[in-house]
C-alpha cells in the first residue's frame, strides 16, 4: 500500500516538473502614466492610471521585442 501511494506522488511531481518545463516566461510591455508620462516596463499591468504604450518584449529593459503571445 506505501510503496503504491509513493509511485502515485512522485508520478505526479514528475507530471508537474515536466509541464512546466515547457513553460514560458509573460512577456513585458511598456507603459505609460496618465499623470506625469513616467514610463515603466512591466509584465502585468501596474494598475489604474497607466496605459500600455508597447510591447511585448523579451527583456526587462523592453528593448528586445518579441512575437505577442498565442491566444488559448
């Protein structure tokens, strides 16, 4: 009974490691204040008061840019 319950855990640990082996970084955008034109690069959207202005990029510099994502 142990050693079945073991392999079922594991068999799912190795499962999730190799998912998310093929898993992708979000890519970063530029955005842009609405107060004062501060511009930042963010993967998410920094909230109420920006507005995404380019993008997407590779790098958190948003100086390299990439392909937008795949839609699922």
């Amino acid at each position: 009974m142990f050693i079945r319950v073991a392999v079922a855990i594991l068999a799912c640990l190795l499962t999730i490691w190799a998912i998310q082996a093929f898993a992708k970084p979000a890519p970063w955008y530029l955005w842009e204040s609405k107060v004062d034109g501060h511009r930042l690069c963010r993967q998410f959207d920094p909230g109420e008061g920006w507005t995404r202005v380019n993008g997407p990029y590779k790098d958190a510099q948003c100086r390299i840019a990439t392909l937008p994502p795949k839609p699922r």
